[in-house]
C-alpha cells in the first residue's frame, strides 16, 4: 500500500491489509469491483459535516448526497456543508461524513431481503442488530412499496468481508459487500466496532494458517469466535435448512395479511425492540413467483376492499400484473382532491408529516403509484 502525506510518498509492506477506510479506498485503487450507493442509480445515503452552535458537543444535520469518489463533488459537498446553519455558529466539525459511498463487491451480496426473511449463513462471523435507519433518497423495493423493515437479527457472512478478485484484503466498516438498502440496518458504530476486531483476528489466522484470506477455515473460525463469544453458540453446528412453503400454506400466508397494519408501521418500533417473527407480506413476496403468483390470483378474486388492495401490492413485488387495475383505481381516487400528503407516523423521522424521504417515508399514494410501476402494466401511460 503507498501512501502520500506530507513528509512524501510511504510504502507500507504486510501480508495481508485490511481496509478501515470506510470508503473501500484500498481494495478499489487495489481493482476490486465496486458500486457507489445504490446499484440502481448510484446515489447514497445524505451526508453531513456536524455543526458547532458553541463550543462543545457537535449538532447532527443532514445534507444531501456526496459522491467520494469525485474532488469536485466532494469540494462541493463540503462547501454546502459550511454555508448551513446560518452566521452564528461557533463552527463545523472538520469532517464530511458520508452515510454511504462504496459497497465492495464479496464474493456474496447481503441484501435487505436476506434480512427480512431472516437469512442465514454457513460463513457468519457477526450478527448485527439496528433499525433500518433510511437516510435521505432511496432505491429500494421494500421502501418503494411501502414497507419499513423492522429492527432485526442481521447475520454478516465472511465472504462479505473478502473483495472480489483481489487477495489479502479484508473490508470492515462501511464498505462490505452489501446492497444500498440493506446498508442503513448494519451500519451502526457498535456493530461496525465488533466487525473490525473480527476482521483483524481473520487476518492473523490466515497469516497464522499461511493462507490467503479467503481460504482461511471458516469452521475452526467461527469456533474461536465462538470460544471469544463473539458468536452465540448455536452458531457451531446448525443445519441451515432451505425455507420453502406449499400451495396451502402460501394461502395460509395470504390469509393473514392484516390491512388494518400498516406496511409502515413495522419500522415503528423501539431502538431496542428487535422483531424475531415473521412477516407474512414478506414471506409470500420472497416466495417463487411461479408457486405464489397462482394463489395470490385466486385470493384477489376471492377478496374486496383494503385486503384486496394489499394482494395486489403483493403481486405487484412478485412482476404481475394481475392486480394493476386494483392499485390503479386506488391512485385515482387518492387523487381526486389533493395532492397526497404523508400522513403515517414513522419512528424515528422525527414524527407525523415529516417531509419525505428520511426513513423510507412517504405518502400512501407514492406507494401505490411505485407498485403500479412494478407492474409494468399498460396502465402506466
């Protein structure tokens, strides 16, 4: 690894580096794959330079989106950050601070739909818990249809830590192998503080083991993690068995759909209230479209109402079109008065009528408009 400072270039010579950065600014110059923000339009989470109002604590703001990997965007980041808070600070902290930048591809992608069906994996070596703390303009699924993902029980493979085509670089912090909306779960200081110990003990072993890092013994590992309790013990041993559901018990799922709840209202938890049972909307969403879409179908037309409207935003997650004109209708009619306004509380936003879009929020009208999109029926244009 070559470094510039101000005493001149330095080379630093290890066996293995492990890249803190946060960025991902080690494995990237180094030629690991990479995406900025979300894959799907590249923005990240909001940034923010902390302001000083006196002398003392530092006051949380949110900005809008950097682009890291850019001087001029991150130039202009920074100016926009110390023009806030008019002229009677004290001052800005010295740092801009993005939410987001890099997610280094791994050999597997942990998603925000491994952690809403409670995904585990045979290569675990830190379990993360949090909200799904969604800070300004999203590309999500989940979100987009109007679901807000409960604290949850979030396992972090090895193989996320472990870049794609390079070798003896190991990711910790920010940077690790997962997608834009899976992120906001497992970016918290407490759990990014854990990864970074387990990270540096995988590198001794591999060192120790004179293997790369990614062939270390995921095995002997976990069971030191283990012994470390750094991992629960159940962890040695499971059987990890492939979730799946028949015909009837899919409609058993559909049969508990709730209209009453809303898809928002999971998010509406304490920080400290982890959610350990599933979510039916989900489990059927997750389901194989070729097994779920038949019973969904056979339920819409058996259902009316508020229930019948929740079956078509299921389809709509699942590509059919079949319940477009039901999403449709309920649009029109949303709209016939006013421009939709968000009127749900959302934990964690800063309350009722918070504007959009932090935590995922957003009028019921946004949804819907989103799942018709989904549809990608005629009734777009």
């Amino acid at each position: 690894v070559y470094k510039r400072q101000p005493q001149g270039v330095v080379a630093i010579k290890s066996g293995i580096v492990i890249d803190a950065t946060g960025d991902g600014d080690v494995a990237a110059f180094a030629g690991a794959p990479f995406v900025l923000g979300s894959e799907h339009n590249h923005v990240p989470m909001w940034y923010a330079i902390r302001r000083q109002p006196e002398p003392g604590p530092t006051q949380s703001i949110f900005q809008s989106t950097v682009d890291v990997t850019n001087i001029e965007d991150y130039t202009r980041s920074v100016h926009v950050g110390l023009r806030t808070g008019g002229d009677k600070l004290h001052d800005h902290q010295p740092y801009l601070a993005p939410r987001e930048s890099r997610h280094i591809w791994g050999d597997v992608v942990s998603t925000l739909t491994d952690h809403l069906t409670f995904r585990e994996w045979e290569d675990v070596i830190n379990i993360h818990r949090s909200n799904t703390d969604m800070k300004g303009y999203h590309a999500s699924d989940w979100f987009r249809i109007g679901l807000i993902p409960p604290n949850l029980r979030i396992e972090i493979p090895y193989r996320a830590i472990v870049p794609k085509d390079v070798e003896n670089i190991i990711i910790t912090g920010k940077a690790i192998s997962t997608t834009h909306d899976c992120f906001p779960a497992i970016r918290m200081q407490h759990d990014l503080e854990n990864l970074g110990g387990i990270a540096a003990l995988a590198a001794v072993e591999a060192l120790d083991r004179n293997v790369l890092a990614r062939d270390i013994d995921i095995l002997e590992f976990q069971k030191k993690l283990v012994t470390m309790r750094l991992l629960p013990k159940d962890i040695s041993g499971r059987e990890i068995k492939p979730r799946s559901y028949t015909e009837e018990e899919l409609r058993g799922l559909v049969k508990q759909f709730d209209p009453d709840i809303s898809l928002k209202s999971f998010g509406n938890t304490k920080m400290s209230e982890i959610r350990y049972s599933r979510i039916p909307f989900v489990e059927v969403c997750t389901s194989p479209p070729q097994k779920a879409i038949p019973v969904l179908e056979e339920e819409l037309k058996r259902s009316s109402g508020k229930i019948q409207l929740r079956i078509a935003l299921a389809l709509a997650m699942l590509g059919s079109e079949s319940g477009a004109e039901i999403i449709y209708k309920e649009i029109d009619n949303q709209l016939q008065s006013s421009l939709p306004e968000l009127k749900e509380h959302i934990e964690h936003s800063g309350g009722i009528y918070r504007t959009p879009p932090d935590q995922g929020a957003a009028p019921i009208c946004a949804n819907l408009i989103y799942a018709l999109g989904k549809t990608r029926s005629d009734l777009n244009v």
